[in-house]
C-alpha cells in the first residue's frame, strides 16, 4: 500500500526501492492539453502503431478522413508532443543536444545468438483517459526478455537514467542500442554504460527499424493492453503495465522463440 511521505518514517525514495517502483512513476501532474487534441493524438497514435511508416502528410490525410480539419503543422506539433516519428530515414530527426556525442550503429551484420549480447531501449507514447504519459523500456535483443521499465510525464532524461542505473545493477550486456535521442545521447546516459565497458550504439537518423524488435513490443503493448483499456490515472496505467510486462515475460509465447516465453529463454 502507498503511504504518502509526510505520513510515513520511510522517504519516497526508500517506498520506491521497497515496491520495485521508478520514483518517477509517482510524481504526476495531469498533462495539460486541449480535449480536442486528445482526441486527435488518440488517432494518430492508433494509425501509427498500424503504420509507422507514415509521415506528417499521411496522417494529416488519415484525420482529414475522419473527418477532422487540420493541418501539417498541427498534426506536426502533436507528433512531436508524443514523441513520434515516421521509421523512414529523413534529416534532422531525433536529435540529440547540442555537445551529446552520437554513437555509430554497430548492429549491422550481427550475429544476436546469445542473451546480454545486445540490449536495447526506447521510448513511446501511452495515452490516459485525461492526458498521456511516456513509457521506456530496456529489452534483451536474443531473448525479447524486458529487463526493466518506467514511466514518466515529461520527456526529460531522469527517468531514463534512472531505469538503467537500475537495470546494471542487476547484469549487463555487451552492446547497448538507442536512437539518437537526447534522452539517451546525454553524457549522464552514455556514462553509465561505458563505465560498464559496454559498447553504446545508436540507430542511424530516422531509422526506427534499426531498433525492430523495441518498436515490436510497443505495437504488442499498446494493441493488447493499452487499446484495450482506458486507464485514467498514472497509477492505473502502472498497476496495467506492470501486469502486461509480466504476462510478456512470463506467459506470452513468441514464434520467434519456437513459441517459449521471453523468460524461459532469458532465465534458462
């Protein structure tokens, strides 16, 4: 049971730790956005699950369909709201800050034939009856197997760092793969990782299907958990997720896996 931190001898920090919660999960404010933008990124964020591959113009054309008068600049606004981008390589996309260093793609070629040979994260939209939170990820490549995962209000880096401070203290991987975000091109990310000896990849520009098997999970999260449900606050959302993750790991067969379960495979 949560117990607010004014009443209780133990810190947030510590009631985290004990739940097996990311801090950033409990610090939410209701994103402000109009109702009626809502309700388009509702519809962008299903046309792009079905199609990633669309751009500004397509999905314009997609609401335009439904019936709603927009624009590409206003559809351009949301999708950057909700942190979406079309998977076909184009400039200027996901761009890291100023000074971040950005990390070549070593995936290419690669043989992925053992668990904690390579790692991966990424970030997407999740949408609640009143606003949105974002959702993070860290998932081994050869096994499917989601290693950890957290959730947030802003898009800011803190709680990505935290979730994979937390994911090495439990192992690590050979190579670690992100796009080119300034999440996960911020020295206090990278840090973390080649402190471990871990070699950092980074998708080329524009090119989400360097990251094929991350975008897989979310297209899996959000057409059987999230579509499904309408979840009004943070702490539905997490409660949701939680038990979507561990079905994921524990029970859900993968035909890629000859039908064993991502846990199976990692935890063998």
């Amino acid at each position: 049971m949560w117990i607010e931190p004014e009443h209780s001898v133990l810190s947030l920090r510590r009631q985290c730790e004990l739940l097996g919660v990311n801090r950033s999960s409990w610090y939410y404010q209701p994103v402000k956005e109009d109702p009626y933008n809502l309700l388009l990124m509702r519809e962008l964020d299903e046309q792009y699950t079905k199609t990633p591959f669309y751009g500004v113009r397509r999905l314009t054309t997609h609401l335009r369909k439904l019936g709603h008068e927009v624009n590409p600049k206003r559809v351009r606004r949301l999708l950057r709201t909700m942190g979406l981008e079309a998977v076909y390589p184009k400039p200027k996309l996901s761009q890291p800050n100023a000074g971040h260093k950005v990390f070549p793609y070593l995936l290419s070629g690669v043989e992925i034939d053992r668990c904690d040979q390579v790692w991966s994260t990424d970030i997407t939209y999740i949408r609640l009856e009143k606003g949105f939170v974002y959702l993070m990820a860290i998932m081994d490549w050869y096994s499917r197997y989601v290693l950890n995962w957290a959730i947030s209000t802003t898009l800011e880096a803190d709680f990505c760092i935290e979730a994979l401070s937390e994911t090495l203290k439990q192992g690590h991987c050979e190579i670690f793969n992100t796009d080119q975000g300034s999440q996960f091109t911020t020295h206090r990310f990278t840090d973390l990782l080649l402190n471990k000896k871990i070699q950092v990849s980074m998708d080329g520009r524009g090119r989400a299907l360097d990251n094929v098997f991350v975008e897989r999970l979310w297209r899996s999260v959000k057409q059987e958990k999230v579509y499904l449900h309408d979840f009004r606050t943070v702490r539905e959302a997490y409660r949701e997720l939680k038990d979507y993750f561990e079905f994921y790991n524990q029970e859900r067969p993968h035909q890629s896996l000859d039908y064993r379960t991502p846990a199976e495979v990692y935890l063998a």
